[in-house]
C-alpha cells in the first residue's frame, strides 16, 4: 500500500473517530450515514492493514497503534477562523 493509493476523505473520517468515538456522531458531523461511515473505516483497516478502533460499550476506542500517533486534528470538525481571502492578504 502507497500512501498515494489511500482516498484522503477516509482521512477526515478518521480524525472524527478519533475526536468522537461514536460512528452515528461522526455520520452526522460529517453529513454521512452511519453504513458509509463503517464502510470508510473498513476501507482504511484494509488499507492501512491495522484495526485501528474497536468496540467498546463507550464507543470506538483507538486501537494500540493510533494511540501512539500524533493527536487529532479539529480542523476537519471546526470551521476556519479566517477567510482564505483575508489570511492570503495578511501575508503579502
């Protein structure tokens, strides 16, 4: 598996699984439906080969090996601060 092979939308799924731990939230969240959010996340078990989460009565718990990676984003789950507009005119 290359890293260019992996749909980086089921990156974002990701990172709301990491942040909400509910698969119904992040279907929400992210205005999917709870079967396209347990299909993303078999899609990347399969490609990234790891189990990622799993079911517990508290919701998905990270698998041992997410929990040694870098902390979740929240920009997927929150929106930007400023206009793109506004932050490409601040830098010139």
């Amino acid at each position: 598996m290359e890293l260019r092979d992996l749909d980086l939308n089921l990156l974002v799924v990701f990172n709301e699984l990491l942040v909400c731990r509910r698969v119904s939230i992040v279907a929400e969240n992210l205005g999917l439906t709870q079967p396209a959010v347990s299909n993303a996340l078999k899609r990347l078990r399969t490609a990234l080969q790891d189990q990622l989460f799993v079911r517990t009565y508290q919701g998905m718990e990270p698998h041992p090996t997410p929990r040694t990676w870098p902390s979740p984003s929240p920009w997927p789950c929150t929106p930007c601060a400023k206009p793109c507009s506004t932050m490409s005119a601040s830098i010139r």
